[in-house]
C-alpha cells in the first residue's frame, strides 16, 4: 500500500461560464529505488461542482482506476492546502482513508510544477496575463523543540548526492526518503543536519516521524525546522557567521540540487547506523 498525496485546487483557466476551472491531481508517493512509475490520475471539476461529494466520487474513481492498474488503494491521503483540508477531510472520511495535512508532497508539487510549465499555456482560456499574486501566509512562530525531543548535541553535514542513492539500504528505525530530483552530478553536496540523541535518539526519531518534516530553513540567526501544514520547530540559534553560511549552503542546495536536504538522529558521532533519516526538499507549496 502505498500513500497518495492530492491537490484540489482551481487552476489559471477560464471556463465558458467565465469561472476558472478546478481540477484534482492524486499521485502516489514514490520510494527511492522503485523502479515502478509513480500512480497519476486527474480530473476536471466545473466551479458549480466544487464540493465533497464530488471529491468522494472522484476519489472513487481513482482508486478504481489505480486497482485496474494492479495497484492497491491507498492507505493515507497527504494534502497541502489549508484552505482545502476541511473538504477532502470529509471526502477521504467516506472511505475511511486517513487525511494528513502535510507540505511532504514532494512529487505532487514537481508534477503541479510541470503541468504550470508545458499544460496550462495550451488549453483555451489560459489566463496568460500577470496573475494578482497570492497573499503571503502569516507564519507561525517557531517553536522551542520540547525537552523530550531535545538532543544532546547537532552538527551540519553534508552527502553526496550519490551516496543519497543507496539510502534505502541503509539500516534505521524510522526513515522518509524520497526519489532523487533527475540530472543530479553524484557528487553534489547536499545540506543537512545530524541530531545526536544518545540514550534518547530512539524516542526523539519517533517524534521526528510524527512531524511530517519538510525543510530547513534559516530566518535571521536561527535554524528552524518546517513540518506538518505549518508548524516551525526551532533547532537552534546560530552566530551570526554560522547564519550566513548555512543560508547560503541552504540557498545553494536549491540551485545545486533542486532543494535536497536531509534530516538525521543519531546515538553519538560514533554511530554506525541511522536512527532515523529523512530526506527534504526546499519547494514551492503551492
């Protein structure tokens, strides 16, 4: 079984009754080394239709078409847009399909991303024009990590891209990889940051796994770590030096190597082995 990630959204065309068109994309999450391609379906949906029985239907659909595919339904639906997650909450209930509100929707975003670029301009109605942009979302503030969740101690690392390729081989308790952006030069540095845990590494990897953890980012001199639809976890605050380089190495990574970062709990500096390992992706939400 494997989860889906879906976005039900409108998109930059205009019907003929001069409304924009919604549409809903749902494609599995790929593992890093599967050799299957990733599940996709989509469907239209006119403005007036805009609701959770339509989405229960369409869901219907989609897992009727991914069962002729020899594929099993999915156990979790991730979606990323507030806005929405009251109504596929009710959509994804009717199926007893369990809905996280989460960012981790790494190949939906890619393939959004594509659509925008090489669909959208061709279809009749496409609003070519400057679009008014979206209002920033107000951030929440960062919180203090909890003190059961409090390592020992935090280093900045780096791994090849190449050596990202053999993760899913690597031991760990918990893990969240991701397929490897296309093109990547085996020896592209990616950015991360390793959480040394000792007697408690096992406990803190386990809250990890439940944050849904998405990327890193530095604002002003802190480090902070986003998770979940919009939580903000801080790591740690940073001389204003370490600041500086580790934005840029952040802002480098999404030049370098499409956003690529990794998260990582250890024992000690010592440990042969993972407790938990997940890889990140610095991309656009929406």
């Amino acid at each position: 079984m494997s989860d889906w990630e879906l976005d039900y959204y409108s998109r930059p065309i205009l019907d003929a009754d001069g409304k924009k068109r919604w549409e809903l994309l749902i494609c599995s999450t790929p593992a890093t080394g599967e050799a299957e391609e990733p599940f996709r379906w989509s469907r239209s949906c006119p403005a007036s239709n805009v609701n959770s029985i339509w989405l229960r239907e369409a869901l219907e659909q989609a897992i009727a078409a991914a069962e002729q595919q020899g594929l099993a339904r999915p156990r979790r639906l991730r979606c990323w847009r507030a806005s929405m997650r009251t109504m596929v909450q009710r959509a994804a209930e009717g199926l007893a399909i369990e809905l996280i509100a989460s960012r981790r929707c790494y190949a939906l975003v890619s393939w959004l991303q594509q659509r925008e670029r090489e669909v959208y301009p061709h279809e009749e109605g496409y609003l070519s024009g400057p679009l008014a942009p979206a209002p920033e979302p107000i951030r929440a503030l960062a919180r203090p990590l909890p003190e059961t969740a409090r390592g020992e101690s935090w280093a900045w690392a780096r791994l090849g891209a190449g050596e990202l390729q053999q993760a899913d081989q690597w031991e760990s308790d918990f893990s969240g990889l991701i397929p490897l952006p296309a093109g990547l030069n085996s020896d592209s540095p990616v950015p991360g940051i390793l959480l040394f845990g000792g007697e408690r590494a096992l406990a803190i990897a386990a809250w990890v796994a439940g944050l849904e953890p998405v990327r890193l980012e530095v604002c002003g001199r802190q480090l902070i770590l986003e998770a979940g639809l919009e939580d903000r976890w801080l790591l740690s605050d940073l001389g204003s030096d370490d600041a500086e380089r580790t934005s840029a190495e952040l802002s480098a990574s999404r030049q370098q190597v499409g956003g690529l970062q990794f998260l990582a709990v250890q024992a000690n500096p010592s440990a042969q082995r993972f407790t938990g390992f997940w890889m990140l992706r610095d991309l656009p939400d929406s």
